[in-house]
C-alpha cells in the first residue's frame, strides 16, 4: 500500500498531523545530544499550533554541528535541559501522525531518549517472575518523578517526507529538504533550524498530498 492510501482517510477526516525537525550536536543517536526542537502541528485546514526550544545539551556544541545550524553555547548556556522539555514535545505530538524528513534520523534520537527514561510498570504478581525494579531503577525514578514516558519508542504512525516524496515526484536527482524544498517553491526562511525545517517539511508533505490527489483525479 502507497504512503499516500494510508494517510488519505485521516487526512480527509481531519486528522491531526504533526511535523517536526530536530537540531543536534552530532549524527550519532546513542551519543549525540539534541538541542533544539520545531514542531507545527496542522490538519487539512491548515496549522493548528508550533512547538519550538532551544535545549542546553550539557557539553558544548561541536564546531562542526555549530557551522550547520548557527546554533552556539552562548544560545544554549541558559536554556532548560531536555529533561525539562521532553515531557511537553510528546504531549504536543499526541496521537498525531508523526512527520519528519529523514525519520530515521529524528525519530532515531527521540525513541532513544525514550528508551533511556522508560520504566515498565510492574504489577506485584509479576514479583515471582523476578520483574521488579532493581535499586538503581528506583533511584532512577527518584531522579525524575515528575513524569516517566509511557513507551519505549514512538507509537505513532511516522511518515518520512523523503519516501513519500519519491513517491509522488519519482525521479528526481536530490530528494534534501532543501533542494526538494526549492524545487516545490517552497521557501526556506531560515535554513537548518529546526521550527523553519519542520514548516518546510509540512509544506513538502501537503504537496505530496495534492500531487498524488490530482494524480487520482487525471
């Protein structure tokens, strides 16, 4: 089944998509930091409400990283730790369907900040089974009691703009968000940041959607 005949009924019903682009120190998953998040969040209608913060990492930002984004210590050194936000990014994505460009990319750093905070509930009848939390899980807990997530990884439907676009413009020579970006006439106002990235990214996925309409229509 194509990308666009799983979506299209929620589309048409209104349901709520959410896009969004991460910023990070670096291309490594397990240990590499984020440090900024961009969200929109929109349905048919158009959107619907933006997600954006800067992140203090707790090292510095690699010079490499930093002549990508623009993004500096200086921005980040009075910012709130990932702690502090990552609770408010997962209630802004909901049950929307998730999208981002690239997904394995930003989904990979997401599922594995989950994985690194996820406690599984255990009921006392399971205790025989040996599935209790050890003492260093419990002071895990005590670290963070406020919130613990409820999955080790995403559940939401993800879909990647870059797989949905070689499905509704095939052949193209470079499917980047930016050059695919400028190739649908679609402005990158600021570049490598990840609020402007995941509007550009939204804007690449409703011109899928309107491609693959018309292409039903003809």
């Amino acid at each position: 089944m194509s990308i666009f005949a799983e979506i299209a009924p929620f589309f048409n019903e209104g349901g709520r998509f959410v896009a969004f682009d991460l910023e990070t120190t670096g291309l490594d998953t397990k240990n590499d930091r984020i440090v900024e998040i961009g969200a929109v969040k929109f349905n048919k209608d158009g959107v619907i409400s933006r997600f954006s913060v800067l992140i203090n990492p707790g090292v510095p930002m690699p010079f490499g990283a930093s002549a990508v984004n623009n993004i500096t210590d200086d921005m980040l050194k009075d910012k709130p730790p990932l702690d502090a936000v990552f609770p408010d990014f997962l209630r802004f994505i909901n049950n929307a369907i998730v999208i981002a460009h690239n997904a394995p990319f930003d989904c990979g750093f997401i599922n594995e900040e989950l994985k690194a905070r996820y406690k599984p509930v255990v009921k006392p009848e399971d205790e025989s089974k040996g599935l209790f939390l050890d003492a260093g899980d419990h002071a895990a807990h005590a670290a963070h009691p406020l919130w613990t997530p409820p999955f080790p990884v995403l559940p939401n439907r993800i879909v990647d703009t870059i797989a949905f676009a070689k499905e509704a413009f095939p052949n193209r020579y470079k499917y980047n968000l930016q050059d695919l970006a400028a190739s649908l006439a679609i402005h990158a106002k600021d570049a490598h940041r990840a609020e402007d990235d995941a509007r550009v990214c939204m804007e690449i996925f409703l011109r899928c959607v309107q491609s693959e309409m018309e292409q039903e229509k003809a």
